[in-house]
C-alpha cells in the first residue's frame, strides 16, 4: 500500500483563514445612539453592534420605530448572532413547539 491510500484526503484551502472569513458572529455589546437632524426634521438612530468580543464592529442605521424593536429584542435575548455577509440579526433559538 502507498502512503496516499493510507491517510485519509485532505481538503483544500484555497486561501488562509481569517477574522474576515467568518460570516456569522456573536454579538457581544451595543450602543444606541442618536443624531439630530435638520432644524424641523426627524433625527437618526443608529445600533453599534460589538461582535466576537471586538474582532468585528458594524453601525445600523435606524428609524425609530425599528429601534424601538430591536432595544427590546436585544433586551430579551441572551444569546444574538449577525451575519455579516447579509446585514441580519438573529436572536437565539427557540425549539419547536414552545
């Protein structure tokens, strides 16, 4: 037997791992913040989202309807996930039938 049939293959990796590589984090901390407007008009919140403990930082812009939401999801939830490749929260799991 040849020392190729005797190890299991190998796969590939076409390019180094980096933090870039990771799609999917664990949010750590966030931080509402809001910036006024124009004299007259409505201001601007945005979410700062912490991730994997600072490796990863993103800014929502909000309005406040859906800031509003999202304080109380992310008040409710002990365990958030982002993607980041597609800008999507994601608050824990639930299992089926509760």
């Amino acid at each position: 037997m040849s020392e190729s049939e005797q190890q299991p293959p190998i796969t590939p990796v076409t390019q180094p791992l980096t933090d870039d590589s990771f799609r999917v984090r664990q949010l750590s901390h966030y931080q509402f913040s809001w910036v006024a407007g124009p004299a007259g008009e409505e201001g601007t919140f945005t979410l700062q989202l912490v991730l994997d403990q600072g490796a990863w930082e993103e800014v929502l812009t909000l309005d406040a309807d859906d800031a509003e939401v999202l304080r109380g999801l992310l008040k409710g939830s002990a365990n958030v996930n982002y993607d980041v490749g597609r800008r999507v929260l994601m608050f824990g799991t639930t299992p089926v039938g509760s």
